[in-house]
C-alpha cells in the first residue's frame, strides 16, 4: 500500500482531520505505516501481552458537544492494527457515543483526561483550538531523583525510527518542544519527587523524553526509566490531571480534574 493510501486510512479510521493533525498528532505518527498505527504498543519485549483493564471508563464532563472521560493506565488511546490491539479507549467511548471523535491521545502507560467530540462541528471547534494552543494541560508524574524546585526543558525531539517506538533529542532535525515543571514534594528515602508538568506543546513521549534528558526519568517508565522495575508502583507515574479551556462552542469557561492514583 502506497504512503498516501496508509495516510488516508489512518485518518479515515481515526476520524483525524488536518487540524489535529497539525497540533496533538505528530507528523510522525501519521507518517508510520499501518504496522505501527498506535506507536505506544509496539514492546521492546517480545513477549508483550496486550492485557487492558476491563473497568467502566468514568466519565469526568459530558456536555452536548462535548465528553472528557479518565483513561486508565494499560489502555490504548485508539485500536492497533492487529485483533488483539482492539480494545481502545476511543472503541469503548463510540460505544455509548456513536458518533464520537477522538480530539488528542495519551500514550497506553499514561492514565487519565481524554477528550472526545461528539459531533463534526465540535470536532472541528476542538482542532482549532489545539491548533492554536488554547488547551491547558497538567499532568502530575513521579520521577526519580530530587528535580529543581521548577524549570523549563526547551530541546526538539524526532522518532528514533531504528528503536520505535522511542522518541529522541535531535538539534538538527527535531521539532519544537518546550515542558515546564514544578517539584511539588520530595520523598528522601525512594528519591523520587512529585512533579507538575504542563506541555507547552505535544509532542510524541514528550513528557518522558524531557524528563529522562534532564536526568529525572519518570518511575515505571520502561521505555526511557534505566531501571524500570524499581519503581514503587506497578505502572509508570504519569497522569493527565488537569485540562482547561473554553468551550468552544458554548463559551464556558472549563476546568476538568481528574483524581491521581498514585
């Protein structure tokens, strides 16, 4: 299959348009063939077993544009190309919304908000305003070691296209990509800190790569974490905890919070 009949499938199935192309999906990702539709479930090991957790999604915010739900960690964002890869946030939502969109995504080891259009014109609305940047987002992550009180990570990241899914630091021929972070306590005897982070832009593994290039790996992580297994919890530490905006098509002003499991 050619690389522009991939590319039209991929957005066909995932209902992705040009804006959210161009903002919360990465070129990268749209730019892999099908064998790597959902990047974040190709495994290292391959003895993978794809084994989400089967709980009702909650959800967080339901207007008539508009429903946010709480991923839970283990769970894709969208289905993966084999049969087994299926069982997705996004199926699980059209389920109860038929004609619901996927407006972002979240990487399959990182839990919480989610956010679905429930018709065209709000799928259209909620692009633009990821294009423009007009979406607040926090997350909260355990790392290890003591981080700064608060800071900046402003370094381009590329998909390391000979160990995908990795994502990586490239000067010459990254793109864009800035977090801020804040040390919200630190724990002296696992040394790990709680931390805020907020994406200024969304780029794939962002989060994870910024953490792990300044020396703060985020616990769990088995992709950039040197010593995954160590971490307190059975999972990687990060959670989307917090998204604000306007609605776009009601004008009220939103805050939705989701409760951090760890």
């Amino acid at each position: 299959m050619s690389y522009k009949k991939n590319q039209n499938a991929l957005r066909s199935k995932y209902k992705i348009n040009d804006a959210t192309k161009s903002s919360e999906y990465d070129q990268d990702y749209l730019k892999s063939d099908l064998k790597y539709l959902e990047l974040t479930i190709m495994p290292f090991n391959s003895n993978f077993v794809y084994a989400p957790p089967q709980q009702t999604l909650v959800i967080l915010y339901e207007d008539d544009d508009l429903v946010i739900i709480d991923k839970p960690a283990g769970l894709l964002s969208v289905p993966g190309r084999l049969p087994e890869h299926q069982d997705s946030a996004y199926l699980r939502v059209v389920e109860q919304f038929p004609l619901a969109k996927i407006t972002h995504r979240l990487d399959m080891a990182t839990s919480g908000i989610l956010m679905f259009a429930k018709h065209r014109d709000a799928e259209v609305a909620v692009s633009k305003m990821f294009q423009v940047r007009a979406v607040k987002k926090n997350y909260i992550a355990l790392v290890q070691g003591k981080i700064d009180s608060k800071g900046s990570v402003d370094v381009p990241l590329i998909t390391d296209w000979e160990n995908r899914p990795r994502q990586m630091v490239h000067y010459e021929l990254g793109k864009s990509a800035q977090t801020l972070y804040e040390r919200i306590e630190y724990h002296e005897n696992q040394d790990i800190s709680r931390v805020l982070l907020t994406p200024i832009t969304g780029r794939s593994h962002q989060l994870r790569v910024h953490m792990r290039h300044i020396g703060y790996p985020i616990t769990g992580d088995k992709i950039y974490h040197p010593e995954p297994t160590k971490s307190p919890l059975r999972r990687m530490a990060l959670h989307a905890c917090l998204l604000e905006f306007i609605q776009p098509l009601s004008g009220i002003e939103l805050k939705v919070y989701g409760e951090v499991p760890f």
